[in-house]
C-alpha cells in the first residue's frame, strides 16, 4: 500500500472541506447582492474562488502531502499565467497614456 | 486469474492482488510502481498547466475587456442565470468529492466501493450538463445568443445603454458562450474517462498497489470542477443581483 495513504484525510475529513467549500459558494453569490461597488464584487468573487480553489487543490488533490514536483509544477503554472495576465493587462492599461504615437 | 472471485471480499481481494497483478502492471522503464506513478501524476499535472494557460487566456479576455466596457459588461452577465450556476457549482463540488472517495477506496483496494463513486462522479457530471442544457435553452429564450438571436433594441430599450454600448454586450455573450461551452466539452470528456475507469474497476483492474488511472482521472476531474469555480463570479456574478 502506498505510503501516502496513511497520511491523507479520512472521508469525514473530505466532506467537511466540500461543507466548506459549499459554504463558499453561497457566500460568493450572496456577495452579488450586496450593492456596492464592483471592485468589491468582481475582487471578492475572485478571491473566494482562489479560497475555493485552493481547498480543492490542497485537499481533494492531494498537494498539502503530495510531492515536490507536484507543488513545482504549480508554482511554475501559477508563475507563467500571472505573467500572460499581467503583462496583457498593462499592454491594455497604458493604452492612450502616449498619444499621437504610431502603435499606441 | 479470474476478476470476479466472488468467493472472495473486496478486502481479501486487495490483499492479494499486490502480486502478479501489480507485476503485470509495472511497465518496462520503471523500477517499481511507485515510481510509475509519480511519472504519472506529473504528466497529467503538466497537462493540466497546460489547460490552465488554455482557459487562463479567456478569463484574461473577459478581465480586460470587463474594464473597458464595465457597465454593458455588468448588464450583459446580470441576465445569465446565476441559480442554475448556483447550482451547479454545488453539484460539481458533489462530484468532486465522490471521486476523491473513489480514489481513497482505490488506495484501499475497496473495488465494489470504487466503482459505485466512479458511478456517482459520472452521475452528476451528467446532472451539470443537463442543467446546462436548461440554461442554455433559457438564454435562447431570452435572445441571448450572438450571431444567432439576439435582439440590440432589447438592451437600447429594456437595459437603457446606448446603441453603440450594444456590440460590447454581444462580446460579453459571445465570451460567457464560448467559455461554458469549452468547459461543458471538458465536463464530457471527464465523463467518458470516469465510466471507462469505472468499467475497468469494475473488472478488477486496479489494486491497493495500482490505481493509477482512478488518481490521474480524478485529478483531470477537479481541474475542470476548478475552472468553474472560477468561472461562477467571472460570468455569472459581475454585476448587482436583486431578488
């Protein structure tokens, strides 16, 4: 038997995180209802879904006690798409900050 | 060696199975399964940092051009149907957790217990699309398909933008149905592995020693249960709900 088996949750554990993790859920939809600004509707939402995730990649993936290369991986995946995000984000961002420019 | 056994319980049966089974399962440039495994788990992870940069660049798309067009954006996603995505995210969720049970039987050798959760992951993931299928018929009705029916008077005159904000809801719609639609693909491709999977479990091909594609379609599984985690606030919840 593999040895990481002994070191995992027990069922019980793996519905306690989906308790939490409908928790979430609930909460995130009934942030949309809250009347304020979207900044706080767009990043609260974002922010309870990465919550979300993370329970879901920690615990129903098995990262928390999972290998080396694993959390590598992640990190590595983690690291490239905040780079495709952000550096489309600051192309769009700056656009008009140098008018009267060819290609801006 | 017959699968069945059925002189046998699940429990003997894992007990046993850790010898010529596992053997026959060892592949020829591995040292044991363990490491055959591992190979394993950071091949699909790799795959599925792949599909992470895949959808990562739609979300990207709707991020940029929500705040470029902030209120057709919040307008457009106020008329998707947040219950039925509601819901489904719980149902997703649900999924996820049988499959996880379904692996931690494997790890187990608990066939009979595998191959029920197997069931129970395939069975909602079919429950989601049928919910999808619901929506997507509800946006129909509701003229919200680009391209196809879609009405730009209803949004001058019932959602009061200006005509030339119209187009920015159309590509709203045109991200949210391309987004749901890749992810509702994923979802049945996620379905076929599971009842595969399912069936080979059923035969007695895994063991306590080898579960390998139990573990490597489970993690397939909660990446596409990730996605839409993410995909609820970014299409659905963009903008203010009222009761």
């Amino acid at each position: 038997m593999n040895d990481l088996t002994e070191r995992l949750l027990s069922p019980i554990g793996y519905v306690t995180v989906l308790v939490i993790l409908m928790a979430l859920t609930v909460l995130t939809v009934a942030l949309s209802f809250v009347s304020s600004s979207a900044a706080v509707h767009v990043l609260g939402g974002q922010l309870i879904a990465a919550a979300k995730a993370s329970l879901v990649v920690l615990f129903f993936m098995h990262v928390l006690r999972g290998s080396a290369q694993t959390r590598a991986v992640i990190v590595v995946t983690i690291f490239w798409f905040c780079l495709l995000m952000g550096l489309t984000l600051a192309d769009y961002f700056t656009r008009g900050m140098i008018p009267n420019l060819p290609g801006h | 060696m017959s699968p069945d056994n059925a002189l046998l319980t699940d429990e003997e049966l894992g007990s046993l199975e850790h010898t010529a089974l596992a053997r026959h399962r060892l592949e020829e440039q591995y040292e044991n399964l363990e490491q055959q495994h591992q190979a394993a788990t950071l091949g699909i992870w790799v795959f599925l940092a792949t599909e992470v940069m895949f959808f990562g660049a739609l979300f990207v798309a709707v991020f940029v051009n929500r705040s470029l067009y902030p209120e057709e954006f919040e307008r457009a996603s106020s008329r998707l149907n947040w219950v039925i995505g509601g819901v489904n995210t719980l149902v997703l969720l649900l999924s996820s957790l049988m499959i996880v049970l379904a692996v931690h039987y494997a790890q187990r050798g608990i066939r009979k217990r595998v191959v029920v959760f197997l069931g129970l992951t395939a069975l909602l993931g079919l429950c989601f699309l049928c919910l999808k299928g619901v929506e997507y018929y509800g946006d129909y009705v509701e003229n919200l398909i680009p391209g196809w029916r879609f009405k730009a008077e209803e949004w001058v005159s019932r959602e009061g933008l200006r005509p030339d904000q119209v187009p920015h809801v159309k590509l709203f719609l045109f991200l949210y149905w391309v987004m749901t639609s890749l992810h509702a693909l994923h979802v049945t491709i996620g379905i076929c592995v599971v009842l595969i999977v399912m069936i080979l479990a059923r035969r007695g091909r895994f063991s306590a020693e080898y579960y390998t594609p139990v573990d490597v379609t489970a993690l397939y599984w909660h990446f596409v249960d990730v996605v839409w985690i993410f995909l609820l606030p970014t299409l659905y919840l963009l903008g203010t709900h009222q009761w």
